[in-house]
C-alpha cells in the first residue's frame, strides 16, 4: 500500500503526535507532517506542500485548524487533486484513519470508506467549508 497521511499543522506538535501514535499504537501507515513556523510565508508553505503531494498523489491531507493556512492549503490542493481532506487533527482521527488504510490496499476503496465512515465524514475538509460558505453551522 502506497498511502501517505499528510498533516498540515501550526508548529511542531503534529510531529509529536504522530511520534506518540506509532509508540503507543504502532502503524504500518507512513506520515510526512509540515509544520507551518511562524516566520514561514503562506506561498512557499503551500507550494512545498503541493509539490510533495505531485510525487505523492495516494496522500489524505489532514489540517490542524478550521479556516487557518493550514486549511486553506489542504482545501486548495484537495479540491484540484481531489484527495481527501480532513480538519481537527487529533488522536482520534489517526486511529479511525489508519485503521481504514491499514484493511485496505486500494487508494480507491480507501477513499470511499473514508466517505461512508460517519466519524470521519464529519471532518471532511471540503464539506465543512461548503456549510460555513452556506452559512450552515
């Protein structure tokens, strides 16, 4: 399987998660986390962001924080790549994420499961922006 979770977080505590997850939990799942350091400039955050994901297209993007960079730049490359995409990074959702991929080897089953799972559904990225656009809450 071929599947990266991609994390998109303000600072370094994505990295710490997902060090604590593979200790306590363990994982076959691979992770690349970028974190967005204070000094770093929105463009050149999205285009290293974007130019892992083109080398790497079986990725689902995972955000930190509803509305920040961090999602604005999941949001950006997850509708022109169409990957999925999922806010509130936590605990919680790398365990119903991993087990997802880990019980499946096609990109294309994962991505729906993601879909039909209503946990996970309820993170979705594009989703959550389209009901704030509407003025859904």
């Amino acid at each position: 399987m071929n599947v990266t979770i991609v994390i998109l977080c303000h600072g370094t505590w994505g990295k710490s998660l997902v060090r604590d997850y593979q200790t306590y939990f363990g994982s076959s799942c691979q992770f690349k986390v970028f974190p967005l350091e204070a000094e770093t400039e929105k463009k050149m955050y999205k285009d290293k962001v974007d130019n892992y994901i083109k080398n790497n297209p079986n990725s689902i993007l995972i955000c930190d924080l509803f509305g920040s960079t961090t999602f604005q730049t999941a949001l950006k490359i997850a509708l022109n790549k169409k990957l999925p995409a999922y806010s509130n990074l936590s605990l919680e959702l790398l365990i119903s994420l991993t087990n997802i991929i880990s019980d499946n080897t096609e990109f294309s089953e994962i991505k729906r499961l993601l879909r039909t799972d209503k946990e996970i559904k309820n993170k979705d990225l594009v989703t959550l922006y389209k009901k704030y656009m509407n003025g859904d809450s």
